[in-house]
C-alpha cells in the first residue's frame, strides 16, 4: 500500500492562504475587452502588486522621518 502524495487532498483555510500570499506577495494581470461586431470599444489592461506592509518594508508613500 502507497502513501497518499502530500499535496494529493489537503484543506487550507482562506486566511491561511492570504496569509501566505501576501507575506511573499502577489501579482493580478488580466485584459479586459469590451468588441461589438469586431470593434475593441473599450479595453482595460489590469497590472496589479499585493504586498503586505511592515516594518521591515516600509509603506512607499511614507515620508522619510
């Protein structure tokens, strides 16, 4: 009888998982394309940074003390 793969089925809750992903960050990419009859009307390009914010990183807005 073989084990079953670690990542085989495993339950993680959503703030686990947030946790995680903003700790290392996380990139949103995506396009958006609104085309009538094979006309672009309107098209939205998403580039988006999630990153957690702590001492050690500080905020970029924040003015230098």
């Amino acid at each position: 009888m073989t084990a079953p793969a670690p990542t085989a089925h495993r339950e993680i809750a959503l703030v686990d998982l947030l946790d995680r992903l903003l700790g290392g960050g996380v990139v949103i990419a995506g396009d958006v394309t609104l085309r009538i009859a094979d006309v672009d009307l309107v098209r939205i390009d998403l580039r988006a940074l999630v990153s957690s914010v702590n001492a050690q990183v500080p905020s970029p807005w924040e003015e230098p003390e």
